[in-house]
C-alpha cells in the first residue's frame, strides 16, 4: 500500500479548446483542475467564465470533479455557460 496521499487520490480534470482565434493571440487559462486553451478573446473568457462557475457549483454541492456523474457535470457546465 502506497503512502503517498496523491497516489490514491482519483484524477479528474476539465479540458476546454476554443478554435475562433484569429486574431493571432495564444491564450491559456489553467487551474487545478482545468486548463482552456485558443478561442478568440470573447470565446475564452466565456470558457473561463463557465469553468469558474462549474467549479463553485460543485463546491456548493459539496462534491469533487471526480465524484459527478458525466450527466450531472454536463448539466452543471449548461447552467454555468454565460447566455
């Protein structure tokens, strides 16, 4: 048995790709749990916004990125995703 706590620890993480640059910018956004890379600014941001907010409902929920249900998570990215 492993004595290192990360060993057992389940990964989970969220990848999010946005292909509109065309302005020539490399934007990358990472956290613990997510890295957002490209988009145009406006397709980024509304990424990053959207993975903030999936972040802060699951924390209100009391749950990790790795207990969620796939059906689950895709509800709570819809609901996050800016209008």
């Amino acid at each position: 048995m492993s004595k290192n706590p990360s060993a057992r620890t389940p990964k989970a993480g969220l990848l999010g790709v946005g292909l509109d640059n065309q302005d020539g910018h490399k934007r990358i956004t990472t956290g613990e749990q997510f890295a957002i890379v490209g988009g145009s600014d406006e397709t980024h941001g509304r990424m990053t916004e959207t993975v903030i907010k999936t972040f802060e409902t699951l924390k209100g929920r009391g749950k990790h990125l790795h207990e969620v249900e796939p059906q689950e998570l895709s509800d709570i990215i819809r609901d996050s995703t800016p209008h």
